[in-house]
C-alpha cells in the first residue's frame, strides 16, 4: 500500500481550499448597479421633419452620449443601444440622476467669437493666417 500519494493529494486539497477562503473572505465583491446604487435612464430616438429615427441616427445619438458621459467622471458607465430606436444608460454610484438627465438631454451649442485684430508674430502673438498674406510673403524676393 502506498498512503503517501494520498496524503500529498489530502494536504494539496486542503491548502487550496484554505486559499480560495481566505481570498473570498479578504476580498471585497464588486457590487452592480441594483445593489451599490446609481442611475438608470432609457433614452428613445424620435422622428423629427428633418430626420428620421433610425439605427444610423440612434448610433450616432450614442457615440454622443459616451461624450458626456465621460464628462460626468462616473466610473466604468454602461451605455446599450436595446432595439432600433432606445439607448439605456446605467451610471453606478451616480448621487444626483437629475443632473445626469440635465448633462444628457442638454442641446449642444456652436458660439462665435469676433477676432478683434491680427497678432504681430514677432511681438510673440499668434501669426496671421490668412491667404494673401502667405502669398503676397511668398512672391517677394
């Protein structure tokens, strides 16, 4: 009879048991959305006169979303586009969903401002860039 393969068997068994323990017993879980809290918004894409809701235009409503999201600073975000037409947006640890539907809804806005002179660039101001002074500059000698 040989009882040292099983007790090397026997003890390798119970030191991976001991370690799996005290790993699951130390180790914090990470916990979802319905436990640690946060938000969830479902968004939906809508025909207007000029465009028409479709997967193109839901696409390109998410790829938008994912840009103010990260502007949130929430971490690890979930954005799924479920149908043709809906976007769900989950955002863990998330206090305030009043200002994440404020940050998600918000139109985004084009300004103009006036340029008020050319900058000179040898007094360190930005150079100017129009086309003829490049062109005039150029055909001197």
């Amino acid at each position: 009879m040989k009882p040292r393969p099983v007790l090397w068997r026997a003890l390798i068994a119970l030191a991976v048991l001991a370690l799996s323990s005290v790993v699951a017993l130390t180790t914090a879980p990470t916990l979802g959305l319905d436990l640690r809290g946060g938000t969830q918004i479902v968004l939906e894409t809508r025909d207007t006169p000029e465009v028409a809701a479709d997967g193109e235009a839901t696409d390109r409503v998410l790829e938008v979303l994912r840009g103010r999201i990260d502007g949130l600073g929430v971490a690890e975000p979930s954005l799924a586009r479920s149908g043709e037409n809906r976007i769900i947006v989950e955002l863990p640890g998330l206090t305030d969903p009043a200002e994440a539907a404020e940050t998600l809804g918000r139109t985004a806005q084009l300004t103009m401002h006036p340029v008020l002179g050319v900058g000179d660039p040898a007094a360190g101001g930005p150079a100017s860039t129009s086309r003829a002074n490049r062109c005039s500059s150029a055909r001197r000698p």
